[in-house]
C-alpha cells in the first residue's frame, strides 16, 4: 500500500503498534481505496505521483556509481525501477553484422563521393566492431528499460520533488521524459510486479 501512498507510513506504523500481534495489512487494503489518473499525474489516496521514462542514458563512459545522483541523498520520494531482459543471440549477431554492412556501405559512399570522415564516424564504427568482438567472445546483449515514479503529498508537493529529481537524473547523465496521457499505466512499472518488459 505504501507504494500507492509512501505518506501512509506513519498511518501503517501506528496500527501496527496498536496490535504487535498483526502482520502486515490484509490483501483487500494492499491497494489504494480511491485513484484518478491525469493527464500529467496520477493520484492515490494521500500522494500524486508522477512517472518518467528515463529516454537516454549516460552516453559517455561513467563509473559504476553514475546512479548515486538520482539513488542518493534528497528530500524527494521517488521510486526507481530498471528492468533489464536478454535479447537472444543469434537476434544480436543478425543485427551487428546488418550495422557493419551498413557502415562499410556508408564509408564507400562517402569515399566516392570525396566527403571526408568526421570522429562521429569513426566512434560509430568502433563501436560496432567492439559489439562484434563482444558478442564474438560469448557476451550477451541486454534490453533495458528504466522509470522514475516521483511522489508528493500535492501537486506543489510533487512539482518541488519533480524539479529536485530532475536535477538529480541530470548530474547522472540521465534524460528523464514525463509520461504525458498514461500516468496510470506508468506508475504500474515502478511497482514491485516483476512482469519484464512488453
């Protein structure tokens, strides 16, 4: 239930103390007991929420820790959810062979027609060769989807967390996207329900 509504905490606490007996709640109050979805947010009992996709990530060498921006230290509750899912590899392999045919064709077009190569190309062009050699030695490719689920206790509430979050991400190299028409179905993919990617 805390998922739905984080502000419930000191609620839940409370009856628990009241009764040390009793473990957890019962599954019919797990959920919230009202909610309305909106264009921008989604509301659950005490809190509103707002999801983002994170659309892109680090696109230069960090270390293990880039997280800690967003993971780290803020007032702002939020929830974040990676779900990772392993692409097949004989559907890698297909794809990286397509990629060094298609820059091997883009180089002799450019030679041809006398345009010189810029870095970009070159980055490009290491990169999948580097994928190559990666898949070659037996690594294999993963899918990987990334939300962020910023909760407030109203919508000023949740526009400060918003901005504080937004910051975060930023420092971790992270673009974050509001999830704009489908906060209901978005704040689902921060949930705990371990359903992969669809």
């Amino acid at each position: 239930r805390t998922a739905f509504d984080p502000y419930a905490r000191a609620e839940l606490a409370g009856v628990e103390a009241a009764d040390p007996g009793r473990r957890g709640l019962a599954e019919a109050n797990a959920w919230p007991l009202g909610a309305r979805d909106g264009w921008d947010q989604y509301r659950s009992d005490g809190a509103v929420h707002a999801t983002y996709w994170i659309g892109a990530w680090p696109r230069v060498e960090v270390s293990p820790m880039f997280m800690d921006a967003l993971l780290g230290r803020s007032s702002a509750v939020r929830t974040v959810a990676v779900t990772f899912e392993p692409i097949p590899p004989e559907r890698s392999t297909r794809e990286v062979e397509a990629a060094i045919t298609r820059d091997r064709a883009d180089h002799e077009l450019r030679h041809r027609f006398g345009q010189s190569e810029t870095a970009r190309h070159r980055q490009v062009q290491e990169a999948t060769m580097r994928r190559e050699s990666e898949l070659a030695a037996g690594h294999s490719e993963v899918r990987l989807a990334g939300f962020v689920t910023v909760s407030g206790r109203d919508p000023d509430d949740l526009r400060r967390a918003s901005s504080d979050v937004l910051e975060h991400a930023a420092r971790a190299r992270l673009e974050l996207h509001r999830m704009y028409g489908q906060q209901a179905d978005a704040f689902t993919f921060t949930l705990p329900l371990c359903r992969g990617l669809k």
